[in-house]
C-alpha cells in the first residue's frame, strides 16, 4: 500500500456513502509471483508478523493441516483477516482488525488516531504494533483480535472459498497490464495452504466509504461485514442506525 493511500484510508474512515460504482475485476496468482504479489503482501506480511504469524507462503503446516486466510482491504479502516484453520478432527477461526500509521522520522510520532476509531468501534484485545519497513516506506503495523459474539459457521467461510478455485497459474497477475494507482492492496485476498501447496486469488472490488449494502461485492465481502458486526460495540451499532 502506498503512503498516499495508507494516509487516505486513515482520514476517510468510515462514511456511510458509496464511492464508486466501478466492476469488480478479478486477478489471480499462485506462490511466486514477483512484483505484483510483493504489492499485494507489501503490509499483509507485516501484520502477519505483528499478529505472531508467519507470512502463509512461507509457513510449515503438517500433511494433514489447512489453513486459509482472507484479508479484506477497503478504503477506510480496520481492514479485516480472517483466518481459519482446519485438521481431521477440528474447524477454528478467528478475525482480526489490522492498519498501517505510515511516519516520515520517527516511529513515536506515528499518528494513533485509527487507534482510537478501532476501539471505540470495535471490542477487541490488546493492540499489538511493529515498526515495518519495505523499500523507502515506514509505517507501525498494528493488529487487534476481535472478540467476536456467537459462533461463527467457519465451515461456511471455507465452503465459500472452496466455491472458488484457487488457481494454478502463477503468471496471471504478472501479465496483468501495471497498476499505478495502488488498487492491488484493496479488494479481497484470499491465501489458502494445504500441507506444502499454496495458492492465492486477488479480488478488486467496488470501493465504498463505509460498510457497503450486501450483494454489491463478493459474498466473502458480506461474510466478513456480517462476522465483523458481531464485535461492534453497542454504541457504535446504534450510532449506526
């Protein structure tokens, strides 16, 4: 994500009203492929680690473990992650709330603003922060569990993804025409890795101010909104109405 968008998604943080009416358009790619997934993992990776979680591509899991992961980035914030796993005998899941204070000279002097926006929205645990760095960009990577209410039908999430085919080309988003505008860190990302096989397709979508009606998007999109609700705290929900 560039600085410019990471700073606009910390101003606009959420207005109820529609941005674009854009298409979604859909790009595609497998493990290793070069620029284009390296722009899309730019701050993912960073707040994997600062959740205390391996990049995907690069994790180990056992011959009979699977774990998928779904991040979903909009203009505004918190983004959303997903991530589910999966064994012979079990089905877990979790969500976390993540986003980027990019800073010029200092770590200290990154802006906490979406802090405060994230808490007073949203019930979830400690906030955990790591100073990240890729290429000239400097930036806190800060993540937040949510404490999610009821139990989630993780099994739903997994079927829809399932839906889905992961691909198998890994040239699909390279030979994708350049993308200057930074729109290949928004949409939905969905990782999935199976023993010693990953995947991962890249969803643009409509970008919105606000949480977007449900059917504009992908049905992950409303499943992530709709699993997000549930951590929302009482006042922001009746703010919202």
């Amino acid at each position: 994500m560039s600085r410019l968008n990471a700073v606009a998604a910390s101003l606009l943080l959420a207005i109820p009203t529609h941005l674009f009416a854009q298409q979604p358009s859909f790009a595609a790619a497998s493990a290793d492929t070069g620029q284009a997934s390296e722009a899309i993992f730019e701050t993912k990776d960073a707040a994997a680690l600062t959740a205390g979680l391996a990049p995907l591509a690069k994790d180990k899991l056992g011959k009979n473990q699977r774990e998928v992961r779904v991040w979903y980035s909009g203009f505004g914030n918190p983004q959303y992650l997903v991530v589910i796993r999966q064994t012979p005998n079990s089905t877990t899941g979790r969500l976390l709330f993540w986003w980027d204070q990019y800073y010029e000279e200092s770590a200290a002097g990154a802006d906490v603003r979406v802090d405060h926006f994230v808490r007073a929205g949203y019930d979830c645990g400690p906030i955990a922060k790591r100073d990240s760095r890729y290429g000239e960009d400097r930036w806190i990577s800060s993540v937040c569990e949510a404490k999610l209410k009821g139990t989630p039908d993780w099994k739903a999430f997994l079927s829809e993804v399932a839906g889905h085919p992961l691909p198998d080309n890994p040239a699909a988003v390279d030979s994708a025409p350049e993308d200057t505008t930074g729109s290949e860190t928004w949409g939905i990302t969905v990782e999935m890795k199976s023993g010693s096989n990953y995947a991962l397709t890249h969803y643009r979508i409509a970008l919105t101010f606000g949480t977007p009606e449900p059917g504009r998007g992908p049905k992950l999109q409303d499943m992530i909104h709709a699993l997000a609700a549930t951590a929302k705290r009482q006042t922001s929900v009746a703010q919202g109405r």
